[in-house]
C-alpha cells in the first residue's frame, strides 16, 4: 500500500479523536542540541479544517486494526473499514518531514489493539523514541496510552512523551459496559491513577526521570448513550480531582461509515457538545459547580438555547443586579456576558475611580447581554427584564456556530 | 507646531527618544506631527534629536508603558506614534495612573493595536510554510509569507528556537530573513515569486487535512475565524476548502442513510483474561474479588478496592482507617505522607515491612472533590460495616500471632465501639481466637499536630507503642 494510501485511512481513523492541544510541558528549544523543535509552552494551531477543528499535531493511528469491538469507533474489529498499519519509520518520517515544513507542532499517536496491549503500547512507545533520541525532536508529543500496558512501558512512554492519555470514553460504567464490551472503567481509572502519580512523582524530584511534563487528558463521547449532561459533568467533576487531568474533551457523537447497530441514528445537535465545553470552562475557572450548572430536580440536560452561565443566572434573577463597583470578584464572574479578562480589568478600573456604562461600551462587552444583570453610578436595569426576552437574546447574539472560547489556549 | 521624522517608525528606541526630547521642550500632543521615512525639506533641523539638551526631569513611566509600547510601534497604522505619545504626555502630567483605565480611549486603542500584532505574530508562527529546496550543500526551506505589521524581526527568535538544525529563510514584501545554522541575518523586501512554488510533500500534507476533516461537524465560520480567509492564498491546503465544505453533506447524508452491515473479514476477539477464579481460600483470590466490591457506594467515585498488602503467613497483621488519595491512585495501603511516617517509625522500631501484612479498616478511599483536589472525608457506619467481611477474611486467611490496630475506627472495629484510644493504647489485649492485639494512634494524627515538640513525643510514643511487636516478630 502506498504511504499516502495508509495516511489517508489512519489520518480518517484517528479524527474521532477531539483532542488537539500542543501546550504545556517542558520548555525547550533546538539551539541547545542542534536538530529541530521547541516546545514554548502555549501551542499553535497551524490549519483549520472546515469542520471547525485546529489541526496542530499530525493526529493518525499506528494502525487501525483492532480486536477491540467498540460499538461508536470506527475501527472496531466487526467494522467494514479499510485497514492499514505504518511502520515504525513511516511515522517517525513523516512525522519529521510535517515538522520541518512547519505544518504541525509535533505528533498525536494512538493505535488499535493488536495482539495484546504491551505490543502496542511497545509500538507506540518506539516512535517517540526514535524522534527524540535518533532524531533529536524537540517537539510535542503526544501518547494515546493503553490502560492495561505493564508500568514499564508507560514509565518509557512517560519518559519521551509531553502528554499522555487515555480515553474514559463514556460518562458511565454502564455506557461503557453496553457500547464497549472489552473496555473496563475500573482498568481505565487505576490507569489514570498511576499517571498522576507518575506525573506528581517526576515534578516533585528534579533528579526523578521525566514524566508526562504537560499532563493527562481524557474523552468522553456525547449522545452515543442515555447518559444526561448531568452525569457528563458529574463524571468530569470526578476526573478532574482524582486525577488532576488537564482536559476533559468532550466529543459529540458523530456518525461513522458503516455504523453498528447499537448507535443511534442521528447525531446530537453539536450545540450540545459546545454548552458542555462552557460548563467544564465554568467548572474550572468561574467557580460554579454541578449541582448550579445542571440541577437534579431538572432533566440533567443543559439548555440548548442559551448558554450555561446564562441559564444560571435567569434561575437566579433574586441575585442581580450585581453593583460593579461593589460586587465581589466571585460575583463578576457569575455575570453573563463577563469573561475573565474583562473582570480583571474592571478590578483594576475600580481601584482609580467608579465605574460607569460607557466604560462597558468602551470595554466592548456584549452590552445587550450584561446590561440587565449589572447596576454602576449611572445605570440600574429597569424593573425586571422578562426572561424570554433574554432568552432570544443570547441566542442572537451568538454566530450561528457558537464556538469555543480560548482564553487560556487549549 | 513641531514635525518628527522617524527613521524606522517600528523602533521604539527611536521613537523613545525623540518623545523625551519632546516632553523636556514641553510640547503638546497636539503641537506635534509625526512621520516616517525621509521626507526632503524637513530633514536638517529635526532629524537629530535634542541629545544636547539637558535632560527635564520628567519623572519615570511604568515599564509596563514600554513593552506596551514597543508593541504598538509594530502595528501599521500611522496614527500609533502620536497616540503613545498623547499617553505618555498624560501619564507625566497628573494621570500617572492612566494605563489602569482600560476603558480609557487612548488606552484602549493602544490595547487594540497591541492585541492585533500580538494575534498577527501567531498567526505568522502557525501559517508559515516552508517548502525545500534541495541543493547541493543539502536542503534550504524557504517561506512567503505576507504579515498585517512589521512583525518579522519579533518572529525571527521563534523560529531560530524551533529549526536550529535546518537552513531556512522567511521572504516577505517588507524585509527577508535568513538562517544557516549559525547566525540569523536580515534582507531586503521580496517577491512571492522568489519563493519556491512548490514542494513534493506538500501531496501528503493535503490528504492528511483532507482525512482529518469530519464531514460530518461542518463549522466553515468557527474555522474562518481562527484561519482567516486572507492568509488562504499562501497556505498550500486551501485550495481544498471548497470541495470539502461542497462535499459535506452529501457525505453525512450518505452515513445516516447507510445500514448497519455485516462484518466481512473476520478479527478475532481478544482472549479473555483469565477468568476470575472463586476465593480459593489465597488471600490473592480475596484482593481480586474484592475489586469488584460495590457493598457501600464508596466504589464509584474512588479508582479502586485498596486491599490488603504483605506476607500471606505474617505474624503481625496492621489495620488502618481507610485509605487516601495516594493510596486510591496507587491502589496499596500506606504509601501516602501518613504511610512514609509509618515507615519511618517502623523502621526506628527495628520492624521490617515486608515481614507485616498490613490493611484498613475500610477499603475504598472517600472524598470531597474541591476542583483539582479531593478532601478526605471519614466512612460512616453504614460503609464500615459494608467493608468488615473483608477485614474479617483478611484475618481469617492470614491468621496473624498478633494485630495492632492504628487509630479509632480500627480499634473499634477490632475491640467494639466501647473502646477508647486514648485510654486504651498500647495495652496488649487477648482476643476470642486467641489472637493478642492492641491499638496505637494512627500516624496521619501526628502529621496534623501543629506544634513541633508535641509531635516529635508523640512520635516517640509511637515508635514505643510499635516496638511492643517486636517480641511477636520472631
């Protein structure tokens, strides 16, 4: 088969995959050793592709044979998929070749099961081998890894790889159990759980061998199961203490060629998996938790029309206005509308003088949206602003493709 | 009036000085035109700077001002130089703080222009693409590249870092660069056409965007976005754009419509592990069953079942409360900071612990998430006693000459509720099965003893309690 024939089917086999990030990790440049690479720490997006995605590492599987027979993947062993499989000098070119053409900023590998997890994980682990010893790479790599592949090959892999992951796949045990029979949520846990001590252990001791530097992440995929927004959110609330991963990616399920029959036939709307994104950004940076971003009295499903934040605050109107030249900075960030950076500056703005409507203009926040929530010397919303109203609002207010915020990279 | 002529109108030293010159001559932003590039009749008086006058005291501007400045100055709009110029006029003349006031116009517009060079310059890191030409000496990667601002001597050093092993250079309309491995030298401006206009690999490059693309998420805006459309004719995988959004939905439609079909070719499952074995009596058989217990809800928030670690015929068998984060993650007892006390201890005590079987109370670790950390929380009664079974067969298989319990739950666990630690400790006491036993404090309540002379008696107390086990050891 030729090498383009094979990259076309791994490069198709291996896009199910959402994560895409390049950032974090050790510093490092290629002055020092002369071959090519650097890793600066905040990752770059070199293409887009139309369906909205970055395209920053050359994303492909060593092979998609699999004995595997995941009913949402692709390569399941029962799917009709062509197959193929590169070498290990395949990749480890075609890597090289990307890089210096800056095309990419370095290499996102995963792999079908074949034979048994420690001959692939081997596989896997040979590459990122090659690039950084033979051929002085110095730049991101990234290792799917394979829960059950013995501690020494993940202690290898931890050693040459920036990040590492491994897939929880289903936000439950029993969404996991009926889509994906051979996986087990318990393995993939004790797994992730070894990472993060791995990861803590080479961090704490300098003299201790590198390790994972930019972390683990994981994904989830979304309306493959009954599973609600609540038990997404809830199973990322876990993931992220537990394990301290950096990332929780969550993956619309997306109809596949030659689909099995345990899916369903439409994909959810992918504004689902987009409200999802804003909530984990609300989780981890904004101070909300589950229990106000999807209540157990509702659906456990978040609303498809306005965006979390949004939503909380209609279920909450008793608590706006909130004083701008008052409110605490918990309470900015709960303002619709308020991102981060526009909180920082307004803290900032305060300590010299009061602030006032037109600072918000000038500031350009979405005035339409924040306006009937904030009150500052010259302005208080009128009397109560109906919620449909705002409803409409937001909805018009967003491009027709919502997309996600990157404020802190990916 | 007075009208500045600016050499390079991108170099903040430049610039820098001829505004000092200004402020110390006291002249009004508005008093005050400026310009680049070398304009015939005005040169002679004002093209060098004040540099013989004394210096006014003009007080010091924040650095902040500068690298935001020195950023503005790349940007190409004309007005950037009287703008940073009117703010630094302001900031020495009574709004010191005047940089805080992000609503401010000044300020903003200064934010702005910083932003769209800041954006420019990634955008040049990420849609550079080289295309190599091989020649003798070995291989050349040359780019065309067309920035908004004069971001190329700002991008340069990236590059440098990033291809230090390759000889490569940059051209665009403005100025070129070059890099030989050894030292990064700048040029003059170019032409698209000086580029090469093509490379062999770049084939590969398009099936993999072609391939990675999912017809079936099509986000044309979300990708314009962050790939605007006007750095699409240097970016060899553009061409493909069209096609693929054209395509999109017939190729969807086409996967929904689809049946599910019937696998042709045969992959083999995977060998089953080997297949879970009743408890035949090993304590081994126990720890994996115990994997699987779901007798309280501890299970589903924690990774796995902390069993019960050491000799299967120790003599001296050590139970603990329940276990914590590292031990959750590690999936052993006593690894965590009270398990390294622990060891220490053990080890004061002259007591090896690979000789001990050493368990909890209760098996599974329970928390509180708080963002990236978990808080320990206490079993109850219910999770407890869900777990006692196993620590009954712990016992039962191991059959240890003596226990010593670490804490509260564990000795009442082992004695009954009606024991009491602080009273109790360090008594050996016989058990129905003729077991001896005793309970000590457990070691994760030295950790958290705030004054340091308490916790080092403490400590001692402990090692005492422990080297109690010595005379069963052996």
């Amino acid at each position: 088969m030729k090498l383009s024939d094979k990259l076309a089917i791994l490069a198709d086999a291996a896009k199910y995959d959402a994560s895409c990030s390049s950032s974090g990790g050790q510093k490092r440049d290629s002055l020092k050793t002369g071959g090519i690479g650097s890793n600066e720490g905040m990752g770059i997006c070199h293409a887009y592709a139309p369906d909205g995605r970055c395209i920053s590492l050359l994303k492909i599987l060593l092979t998609n044979f699999c004995i595997y027979d995941c009913a949402y993947c692709i390569n399941r062993r029962t799917s009709n998929v062509q197959r193929a499989r590169f070498t290990v000098a395949e990749v480890v070119q075609l890597t090289m070749d990307f890089y210096r053409r800056n095309y990419i900023e370095g290499l996102f590998l995963s792999s079908g099961i074949i034979q048994s997890s420690d001959y692939t994980m081997e596989m896997l682990v040979q590459v990122a081998r090659s690039l950084r010893v033979e051929h002085r790479f110095g730049g991101y790599i990234h290792l799917k890894t394979i829960p059950d592949a013995s501690p020494e090959l993940l202690a290898e892999a931890g050693r040459w790889a920036d990040r590492l992951s491994i897939n929880v796949e289903m936000p439950t045990e029993g969404g996991l159990k009926a889509l994906a029979p051979e996986k087990d949520l318990r393995d993939i846990r004790r797994a992730m759980g070894r990472l993060r001590l791995g990861i803590e252990e080479a961090k704490s001791d300098k003299k201790a061998p590198r390790f994972a530097p930019a972390g683990q992440s994981t994904q989830m995929i979304v309306g493959a199961d009954a599973s609600s927004d609540r038990d997404v959110l809830s199973s990322s609330t876990n993931l992220y203490a537990n394990y301290n991963l950096k990332r929780v990616y969550y993956s619309a399920f997306s109809p596949i060629p030659d689909a099995s029959k345990a899916l369903p036939l439409r994909p959810p709307p992918l504004v689902r998996e987009h409200r999802l994104y804003q909530a984990d950004w609300l989780m981890r940076f904004y101070g909300f938790n589950v229990e106000e971003i999807a209540p157990a009295n509702d659906s456990g499903m978040l609303d498809l029309d306005v965006d979390p934040k949004m939503a909380w605050a209609l279920r909450h109107r008793g608590q706006f206005p909130v004083d701008l030249n008052h409110a605490p900075k918990e309470m900015l960030l709960r303002v619709p509308g308020l991102g981060v950076r526009t909180v920082q500056r307004l803290i900032g703005m305060r300590a010299h003088r009061k602030l006032r409507y037109t600072d918000l203009v000038k500031l350009r926040v979405p005035m339409r949206k924040v306006a009937p929530f904030v009150a500052t010397i010259d302005h208080r919303p009128r009397g109560d602003s109906e919620s449909s109203a705002l409803r409409h609002l937001d909805a018009s207010l967003h491009d027709p493709v919502p997309r996600q915020a990157d404020l802190f990279g990916h | 009036m007075r009208v500045v002529v600016l050499h390079d109108g991108n170099d903040l030293a430049e610039w820098r000085t001829h505004a000092r010159a200004l402020l110390a001559d006291g002249l009004l932003p508005s008093d005050v035109q400026w310009q680049v590039g070398e304009i015939a009749g005005l040169l002679p008086a004002d093209a060098s700077p004040a540099d013989d006058k004394p210096a006014v005291k003009t007080g010091t501007v924040p650095r902040e001002f500068l690298s935001l400045a020195d950023t503005v100055l790349a940007h190409a709009d004309a007005r950037r130089h009287a703008v940073l110029y009117r703010l630094l006029w302001r900031m020495t003349h009574g709004e010191r703080h005047v940089l805080g006031i992000a609503s401010d116009d000044d300020v903003a517009w200064c934010e702005q222009a910083a932003k769209a060079v800041r954006r420019d310059m990634h955008k040049m890191k990420a849609f550079v693409r080289f295309r190599e030409v091989k020649q003798l000496e070995g291989s050349v990667f040359i780019a065309w590249f067309e920035p908004s601002h004069a971001i190329l001597s700002r991008v340069a050093p990236f590059f440098v870092r990033r291809f230090a092993g390759m000889h490569w250079s940059i051209l665009t309309p403005a100025r070129s660069v070059h890099w030989d491995g050894q030292t990064l030298t700048f040029g003059a401006g170019a032409q698209k056409g000086d580029a090469p206009n093509e490379d062999a690999l770049e084939a590969l490059w398009l099936t993999y965007f072609a391939n990675v693309f999912n017809p079936a998420r099509l986000k044309v805006q979300a990708m314009k976005n962050e790939m605007p459309v006007r750095y699409w004719k240097n970016l060899p995988e553009a061409v493909l754009i069209p096609g693929l959004i054209r395509d999109a939905t017939a190729r969807m439609d086409a996967m929904v419509q689809s049946a599910p079909t019937t696998p042709k070719k045969h992959i083999p499952a995977p060998v089953e592990r080997i297949a879970m074995s009743l408890p035949d009596g090993s304590i081994d058989a126990l720890r994996r069953q115990a994997q699987q217990c779901r007798a309280c809800p501890l299970w589903e928030p924690a990774t796995q079942t902390v069993f019960g670690e050491g000799r299967d015929d120790a003599r001296v068998m050590v139970i603990g409360e329940q276990p914590g984060d590292q031990e959750d993650l590690a999936g052993r007892p006593f690894v965590g900071p009270a398990g390294q006390l622990f060891d220490r201890a053990l080890a004061q005590a002259g007591i090896a612990r690979d000789a001990l079987y050493i368990t909890n109370t209760v098996k599974h670790f329970k928390f509180e998430p708080r963002g990236k950390r978990r808080l320990h929380a206490r079993a109850n009664a219910q999770e407890q006693a869900a777990c006692r079974p196993w620590l009954l067969a712990e016992i039962e298989r191991v059959a240890p000459k003596a226990i010593v319990c670490l804490g509260a739950m564990a000795a009442q666990a082992i004695f009954g509720r009606s024991f009491r630690l602080l009273e109790q400790r360090g008594q050996w006491i016989d058990l129905d099965d003729g077991t001896r036993a005793f309970a000590t404090v457990h070691p994760s309540y030295l950790l958290r003893l705030p004054d340091e002379r308490a916790r080092h008696e403490a400590t001692a107390h402990f090692v005492r309690d422990l080297s109690m086990l010595c005379e069963v050891m052996t």
